[in-house]
C-alpha cells in the first residue's frame, strides 16, 4: 500500500479544469517530484492534497483511507504538510512564532524549534524576524520549517525555487537530506528541473493537467524530459 | 483645581471606554468584521445584569462572575451560526449581519424589559469614595472600572502575545487560509475570538449599567463611544484603544466642565479632528495586511 495514492483526479477551477483524471502514488519513505511548465496543474494538485481544494471527481487515498471528506485542518494530525506556493508566512509574528503557529497542533516527532534552526541557518539568523520584514529566500526557509514544525508524515513542497537566487535555492535543498533521512515522505513540485532530479527516487512530468513522463531520474533522457516538459 | 478634577474624572470614564471599546477592536482585529451589534450586546449584558442583581437579589459580583461566561457562550453561539456563514459571503455581509443582529436584538430587549430605563444596583459601593482633595474626590466604583478596563486590555494584549491560542488569533488575522494548513480551523478560533470579545462585553455591560440609566437603544450611544475610542487609538492596537478611551473620556469631562451640555459634542468633536489630522489613529498596528 502507498502512503499516498491519487486515482482518476479532475480538479476545476470555475469553468478552467486544471487537472484531467491524474493518477499518482507515493511510497512512504520515497521523495517524488512532480516537475512541469506554468499551468501544467502543479499546484492545484498539491492544493487539493492538502485540501484547500475540491476534486470534482476521482478520490484521494492516504494511508488507504479516502481524504475527500476530511476538512484541510484536519489532514494535518493525519501528517500531511504543505509549504504553499507563495510561502504564506504570516507577516505581522515573528519568524520563531511562525515556527510556533506550525507546531500548534503538537504532533511528536523530531522537529522542533532546535533541530529546524539546526537545518536552517537561514531561519535561525532571522528568529527574532517580523515575517513581512523576510527575504524571499528566507521565507521559503521559514516556511518549509514551519511545515516540519507539525512532524509531517508526508511533506508537500510547493516550487521551492520559484523567484529565488541559485545559492538560495541550493542552501534550500541541501536540507532535503535531512528531513528525508528522519523518515518524512516528500512530494515536491518543481519548474526547475535540475534541482528536482537532484533530490528525486522518482519523477512525473506533467503536462496541462496530465502525466506525460514518468520514472526514476537515472532511466529519462535530458531529451526525453525536454519533450514532455515543454509538450514538443 | 475643578479642571484637574475634571481630566481625572475624564481618565476615570476613559477607562470604561477602553473596556467596552476592547471587544470591538478584538473582533477587528482578527476577523476584520465591524460589530454593529456591539453596543446592544452590551446592553444585553447590563439587563442580564438587572435580571441577577435587581431581580433575583445575588451580590453584585457575584452576577458578573455568572454574567461574563453567559456573554462569551453568546459570543461562541453568534460567530458559528451567523458570522462565520457571513464571513463565507464576504465583503459587507457582516456588517450587515451585525447591523441585522442589532435591530432585532434591539427590539427583543424592549419588549421584554420595556423602554423605562433601568440600572444596576450595587448599593454603597456606588456612590462611596476617596478624598484626593478639599475638592477631588475619586470614586469607588468609577476606579474598579479603570482598573478593570486597564487589566482586561492589558489582559488580552498578553494573551494575543504570548499564549499559543493568542498565537494563532493573529496568525488567523494575518492569513485564515493558510493556518488551515498548520491544522488550525480558522472558524473555531473566530468562535473563541468572539466569545473572549463578548466576555469583555460581558464586563463592559455590567459596569455601564451600574454607572448610568440605561434604555436598549442606550447601545447605539454605546456603540459609538467604543467606535470613537477604536478609531481615535488606532485600529487594531489594543493599548491604543486604551489611549482612545481615555481621551475621549477627558474630553467628555473637561467639555462638561466647560458646559453641562457639551460633554458629547467635545468628545465628537475631537474623535473628528483625530479622523482629518490623523486617520490612522494615534497608535496604529504596526503590520497591516
């Protein structure tokens, strides 16, 4: 059985759908990423695994169990997580009381304020930080650890590059590693693709809401990746 | 000397000011929802109030020890079955929700209590006081209720800063979609704002209805006293409520002292020149989103 297993999904926005009967599935343990040009339905996917979004048909399971009734709050006891695109961190508490806001449903496990600053030189530097006051890189730090704060079971990382300088972005995924290495599940979704072969057991390329590509980073081609990314 | 009387007497009032204006920069605050309903809510309070004292004959302590939970379970009872649903709707939904609530509640309470003005009795304490002065004198009462108000702001502003719940109040404020995603319901911590809100409305309801002689359409009055003290602190900054409070009461009371008639009018009249010189407010939240 997957940790996460998504069948026949469609999810609309309005009139637009944005993905088209998607199916996916994460093993626990493994780090998937899901790569793809801009509206290939990325973040609507992530969005409607950590419930901030309706299907309009198919089911999500996790740990066996459907997800579709289950209330976005109340996914995150069950141990998903996710980093929202845009980062969302909440600009008028201070860094340290993001990472606070994070923990407040007190799920044990090994993160804490100690061992996120220990990930996250970053963070740590700015603790005492208005969020609003925050680097782009900073809060994307912040944010990933504020996701750790609630011991995710599954961790879901939205375009973690997404307008950041490279050496951010590298200083980012080098603590991918270690979240992985405490058990946590990743499923990240990425434009850059370079980063997200890096990290990846498995990839998925999407393409307006379809998968196109599928398999570990070792068995695709740089040319067979470029065909699905871009739909040529 | 009659003038120092005046603007401690004013500080005095202003306190009763921060603490009915406490609840409706709270609800403001974290919901951004503008509780037309304010006052008259607080006069549910002053009759709940005559009901356990005047009525039923309980100490009067004892009637805000019973009063406060009532008002915070109203409050609870209110942000799920209307707020919340109006929140959902959007844009000036609540407002008009709690201008709806207001105007019912408003007439349900004439109708039971009727339009003679009514007061809480609390027997000596009322009227007993302090000698400052040959002409000073402080009131019993009318300290307790300083006193109050400071504690009760000065109550929630730790709480919002420091306990895990106040935490997530603002959190909730800053982004209610995005503390789903750190499990937290932002329709319950609505709830839990509105009902400490009501609590102090709660409060705020018993200490006005002791002071004056009240009618239900005495919220509206009510009502607009706490929106000046709101607006003249700063939207959103607790202390500053505390700061507008007081100066409107000092402005009340030195405007009596001017002229009997005129203690409202000079209050209105600087509430006005606080909105055209500095329509922030005089302590404005220092992150707006």
């Amino acid at each position: 059985m997957s940790l996460l297993e998504v069948n026949g999904l469609d999810v609309h926005y309005g009139d637009f759908q944005a993905i088209y009967g998607l199916d996916l599935r994460v093993d626990e343990g493994e780090t998937l990423a899901v790569i793809g040009a801009n509206g290939a339905g990325k973040s609507t996917l992530l969005k409607t695994i950590a419930g901030l979004m309706r299907p309009t048909a198919g089911d999500i399971l996790y740990e066996g169990a459907s997800l579709t009734p289950v209330p976005s709050y109340q996914r995150v006891p069950k141990g998903i997580s996710l980093t929202p695109e845009g980062r969302k961190i909440f600009r008028s508490l201070t860094v340290e009381e993001n990472l606070k806001v994070g923990a407040h449903i007190k799920r044990p496990g090994p993160w804490n304020l100690q061992s996120v600053y220990e990930a996250f030189p970053l963070v740590a530097d700015r603790r005492d930080r208005l969020g609003v006051n925050l680097s782009g890189g900073e809060q994307q730090a912040a944010a990933i650890g504020r996701a750790l704060m609630s011991n995710p079971r599954l961790l879901l990382l939205d375009e973690v590059s997404l307008g950041l300088a490279p050496v951010v972005v590298e200083q980012i995924y080098d603590a991918i590693p270690t979240i992985t290495g405490n058990g946590t599940t990743v499923l990240v979704v990425e434009q850059d693709v370079n980063q997200a072969l890096k990290v990846a057991d498995r990839v998925q390329c999407l393409l307006e809401g379809r998968t196109v590509l599928e398999g570990p980073p070792s068995s695709l081609t740089r040319d067979e990746i470029a065909a699905a990314y871009f739909g040529i | 000397m009659q003038w120092l009387n005046a603007i401690i007497q004013g500080i005095l009032l202003g306190g009763l000011y921060a603490l009915l204006a406490a609840g409706l920069s709270l609800m403001f605050g974290v919901m951004r929802i503008v509780n037309l309903a304010h006052g008259v809510l607080a006069m549910l309070a002053a009759y709940l109030g005559v009901v356990f004292v005047n009525n039923l004959g309980l100490p009067w302590f004892l009637a805000l020890v019973i009063v406060v939970p009532i008002m915070a379970a109203v409050g609870y009872v209110l942000q799920w079955g209307l707020f919340n649903r109006a929140i959902s709707k959007g844009g000036l939904a609540p407002l008009l929700v709690a201008f709806g609530l207001a105007v019912v509640l408003t007439q349900l309470l004439q109708q039971i209590f009727s339009a003679d003005s009514r007061s809480i009795q609390i027997g000596a304490l009322g009227t007993s006081s302090i000698q400052v002065s040959d002409t000073i004198y402080i009131g019993w009462f009318p300290l307790m209720t300083f006193v109050v108000g400071v504690l009760v702001i000065a109550g929630v502003q730790v709480f919002l800063n420091r306990a895990p719940l106040g935490r997530a109040m603002r959190a909730t404020s800053d982004d209610p979609e995005t503390v789903n995603l750190m499990g937290i319901n932002n329709r319950q911590v609505y709830a839990l704002a509105t009902a400490l809100a009501m609590a102090t409305v709660g409060l705020a309801g018993m200490f006005i209805g002791t002071k004056t002689q009240f009618i239900p359409t005495y919220g509206d009055l009510v009502l607009i006293f706490a929106f000046e003290a709101v607006i003249i602190g700063g939207l959103g900054s607790l202390w500053g409520t505390l700061v507008g409070g007081i100066i409107l009461g000092v402005a009340q009371t030195v405007g009596s002292q001017i002229n009997p008639s005129y203690g409202l009018l000079v209050g209105n009249l600087v509430f006005l020149a606080i909105l055209a010189f500095r329509p922030q407010g005089l302590l404005p939240k220092a992150v707006t989103t």
